[in-house]
C-alpha cells in the first residue's frame, strides 16, 4: 500500500482524515499515484494537477524521503521507501508572498 499525505484543504474536499492508504498497480511513480487518487477520490481531479494537460499544479509540490521531486519526469520511478509504504508521498500546498 502507498501511503500519501495530502494538505488539509484537500483532506477537506476528499472528507478524509489522516493518510490515504492505496493500491497501486504496476511502477509507482508520481503519475501512477495521482491517476489512483483521483480514480478513488474523483472530487480530487483538477486540484493537484491540471484536468487536461495533467500537469502539476503551479503552488502544489511534491515530497518523499525528504527530498523534493516537484519537477522530477511523472513517469520517474519514485524512491522504494514510497513504493514499499515505509515513506509517505506527500502533496504540499507551495506558499508564495513577498
């Protein structure tokens, strides 16, 4: 199981609490993760990365094993800490200012 921790406005939209536990079939990879998300959360779709393109989101990033791999290939497989659920994937709202 994938363990993905989403922020709390998402938490919200979903009505879910905590992490989201899920199946993941073939690479896990960033794609991979978001397409099980949205196919079990379909209010999700649109909120993380754009409906047509699939592009992330400008001010969403993406976190695992302390590392940031916002801009990493979606098709890049993720580090085995993700892929074994010892490590969450974690969707992080950016925060911008000035």
């Amino acid at each position: 199981m994938i363990r993905v921790v989403l922020p709390a406005h998402l938490r919200t939209l979903a009505h879910i609490s905590g992490e989201v536990l899920l199946e993941v079939d073939g690479a896990i990879t960033q794609r991979s993760i978001l397409d099980a998300l949205e196919a079990r959360f379909p209010m999700l779709r649109g909120t993380i990365r754009d409906q047509v393109s699939h592009q992330r989101r400008a001010f969403v990033r993406f976190f695992a094993c302390e590392e940031d791999l916002s801009h990493e290939a979606p098709d890049s497989p993720l580090p085995e800490e993700v892929a074994l659920g010892k490590e969450p994937f974690l969707v992080v709202g950016a925060m911008a200012g000035g």
